[in-house]
C-alpha cells in the first residue's frame, strides 16, 4: 500500500472527502495540509493508504468534492505530485 495526501481548500471539502473514501473501504485520516504543500495559504488534506489513489480521485470528481492536488509519499520520504 502506498501514502498518498489529497489537498483540499478547506475543511468542509476534506470533510466530505473523509467520508466518502472511508464508505468505500479505504483507510484515510485528516489533517491539515503541511505548509510546503498548500500554495494560497491553510488548508487540510486526507493521508489516504490506497494501491490505486485513482478509484478514489475519480469518487471525489463524480461526487463534485473539489481537490486540489494529490501527492505520493515515496519510500525514500521524499513526496511527489501525482498527476491524474
């Protein structure tokens, strides 16, 4: 299993993200969004352990729940920008 972070604009969002990924099965905690990651100030985001981030990118976008990115937390510690 893989750490991915989904960034959200506000707790609300990240909220009803919560929500909908844990229905599904999938492992996720909030919190807020580490300062390097967010680019407008504070946000949250979901540490989600998923073998595939994209079912759960694509329940937020049919579910309308706006993200703002999706970041890999790769084995070296080092995270990356996940592009879907």
């Amino acid at each position: 299993m893989k750490h991915y972070f989904i960034t959200f604009r506000s707790i609300t969002f990240a909220q009803r993200a919560e929500r909908l990924i844990s229905r599904g099965g999938v492992r996720c905690t909030m919190q807020r969004t580490p300062k390097w990651m967010e680019e407008q100030g504070c946000g949250y985001a979901l540490r989600v352990l998923s073998q595939d981030i994209r079912l759960q990118a694509e329940q937020l976008r049919q579910a309308k729940v706006p993200m703002r990115r999706i970041y890999w937390h790769k084995d070296d510690g080092m995270f990356e920008e996940v592009a879907l």
